[in-house]
C-alpha cells in the first residue's frame, strides 16, 4: 500500500513576466540537491555561469512549465525576472528569503 500523500504537489500561481504560471513547493531531495550546487556558487572559484545554473536549476524543478528551458531561452528573459520568480519558489518552499514577523 503506497502512501497517498506521495505523488500530491502543492502549487500556486504567481506572476513571471506579466502573466500567471505555477509554481510547486520542492521536495527534501530537490531542495538538498539545490543546497549541493549553491555549496558551490559561493565559494571564491564561482563563475556568474554557476550561478545561473544554480538559478535555472530552481526554476527547472519548481516551475513545471518551465522544466525544459534551454540555455539559450534563459538568457533571453530578463534577469530579474528569473531572480524574482526563483526566490518565489524557495520561499515558497520554506528556503531562501524569509520575512521576518512582528
């Protein structure tokens, strides 16, 4: 009998270049491996093309309608539109920028 939260992704809309798209919460094993190539990204011997890596990786895993962007397609949008979609799912999946409460 398998475990029927398993296979449930939790998800929300949010706004990526003017115009809705899903997001999902990342599992333990994706956001450990995130961990794994961000260890990477700020030692002294990082390049800016680890951290869009990095930056697409997030983005790839936590916004299926983007799970197969391309290189190329990454570097066609506009930076911090990436940045601010990519902090949308780490928040939203419990990592990155907090907001601290009163």
């Amino acid at each position: 009998m398998t475990n029927r939260f398993l296979n449930l992704k939790v998800s929300k809309k949010v706004k990526f270049m003017n115009e809705d798209i899903e997001i999902i919460k990342l599992t333990v094993a994706q956001v450990m491996s995130i961990q794994e190539l961000a260890k990477n990204t700020t030692n002294e011997n990082a390049t800016e093309s680890d951290s869009i890596r990095l930056l697409t990786l997030v983005i790839q895993l936590g916004a299926p309608e983007l799970k197969d962007l391309t290189n190329d397609e990454v570097n066609s949008f506009p930076m911090d539109e990436l940045t601010k979609l990519s902090n949308e799912i780490l928040k939203y999946s419990g990592i990155g920028n907090k907001t601290e409460t009163k």
